[in-house]
C-alpha cells in the first residue's frame, strides 16, 4: 500500500514511539550497585536478552535462567520483567508526529524487535496501535532486526514498496539494513529532528505541523 503523496513510513518502537531506557529500569528496581551490575550483565546484556526478542526462549524460561544466573528470587525477575513492560511509555512528540500522519491517509507500519508478550501488552493498553496498517512484532515471527530477513516478511506480507517506504529507527545497524533493500532510512535521535526530516527530506511539508 502507498498513500497519496508517494511514501509509506514504517516506526520501531523502543526508542521512537515508546521510552526505552533499561539502565533507569534497573537502577529504579535495584537498591545497591552489586545487583544492579549483575543484573545488568546477566539480563540485558545477555545473549537470551536477544533470544526473547527473537522469540525463541519464552519468559518463565528467561525468569528461571535470570532468577539462577542472578540470586535474586523468581518473584523479583518477575517483577522486573513485569517493569520493562511498564517502562516501555509513549515519547508524546513522536506520537504527534504518528497521529498527523494518520490524520493525512499515510499509511502506517511498525517493525519491531521484542517479545511477543511485549508487544500484547503493549497493544492492549496503548489504542495508537490501531493506527498502522500493518505490524511486524521480532517475538511473533522468530526474525529480528537487523537481519534482513524480517524486512523482507514486511515488504511480502503487507506488498510495500521498500522505494516508496521510509524507516525510522534508532539503530545505525537496522537502518543500514534496511537501506540496504531499498528504503529511505531516517536514523532517529529525537523527534524534532524525525519531524524535520519527514518534512524536509522526504517532502512530507504539507502533512506535518512546523
């Protein structure tokens, strides 16, 4: 699907539409520095991390192996887990951004690497997800960003046009996969810089604010 001035545009989320800060996360659930770095070692900086967005290992297993690695009690894991979800809050302006977009008829995607319980509890309290058209979710299909893989599920799944598709991301490596196949890439560092590249480079003037 193309919109009438020419592009679709696909968002990830972490980092774009949702906060995504995992060194606040722990350091809010955490009293003493000792936890915090091995929680941080042996969770987020973990290749079973990856493995859950993939969705290949599933969350009571991740709780066990974090609860085993870590010392800490499987009520904890829970909890931070649990947390994780609870931190993942929407970036206000980047939304402003997604709702003009949707009010002018672009059509709207969101390619995402994370869990698939996640993303359903992310879709259950969050009604912006009504808005695209199309979401691909890393935990659903057992692909993740930046394989190219998981670009070429979207382009097949939802018949877009990589040509006429920009992609927001806050990851050099995804947008750089993501060039790769063909699409214009914007690397998201804030929303006023997304805004004025929507609206500059990709010629989106005339549907977003200033």
């Amino acid at each position: 699907m193309n919109t009438a001035n020419g592009y679709n545009v696909v968002f990830d989320l972490g980092g774009v539409l949702l906060r995504w800060n995992p060194a606040e996360i722990v350091n809010n659930f955490f009293p003493d520095e000792a936890t915090r770095s091995v929680v941080r070692r042996e969770i987020f900086q973990h290749p079973d991390w990856l493995d859950m967005d993939r969705g290949i290992l599933l969350e009571d297993d991740a709780i066990h192996r974090f609860q085993q690695r870590t010392g800490c009690s499987r009520s904890d894991m829970s909890k931070l887990l649990q947390a994780v979800k609870d931190s993942l809050q929407p970036i206000e302006e980047t939304h402003q951004i997604l709702q003009e977009l949707s009010q002018h008829q672009v059509a709207l995607y969101c390619l995402s690497n994370m869990p698939a319980t996640t993303a359903d509890y992310l879709r259950a309290r969050y009604a912006f997800f009504r808005l695209f058209h199309g979401i691909v979710i890393s935990g659903e299909i057992n692909l993740m960003k930046p394989d190219k893989a998981i670009f070429e599920h979207l382009i097949a799944r939802f018949a877009i046009d990589p040509a006429k598709s920009i992609f927001i991301d806050d990851s050099c490596a995804n947008v750089e996969s993501a060039a790769s196949l063909g699409f214009k890439t914007h690397h998201f560092k804030n929303p006023r810089g997304c805004r004025e590249a929507l609206r500059s480079q990709f010629g989106l003037g005339a549907v977003l604010m200033p």
